[in-house]
C-alpha cells in the first residue's frame, strides 16, 4: 500500500477512535499503523508521518 492509502484508511479510523481511550491498542487507527510498521514498501520517514498524524488525533481527545 502506498502512504497516501495508509493515510486515508488512518482518518476513517481517527474519526471512530472512542474519546474515553483513545490511544488502545485494539482501535482500528492502532491496527492500520502496525500494517503500516511492517510494510516495506514505507520508509520509516513516511511511517512516522502517519504514526504523528495518530499521536496528535489523540491528544486532542
């Protein structure tokens, strides 16, 4: 998957993350960056864009 498909698929998931806890391991937001960790076809710049995008959605909740 490219990062931008990455991308959309961790927005959907960042609108459905539940406000009492936001950063569990069992969101769908939490299971698109460990796809997204193991996929090879990302460098780690671009992982870390998106495991940034995750960590400020969270904050704000």
């Amino acid at each position: 998957m490219t990062l931008e498909e990455y991308r959309q698929q961790l927005d959907e998931a960042l609108e459905k993350l539940d406000w009492q806890n936001p950063g569990s391991r069992e969101s769908d937001a939490h299971k698109v960056l460990e796809a997204a960790s193991v996929d090879k076809s990302l460098s780690l710049d671009e992982w870390m864009r998106l495991y940034e995008r995750y960590r400020k959605a969270v904050k704000k909740l």
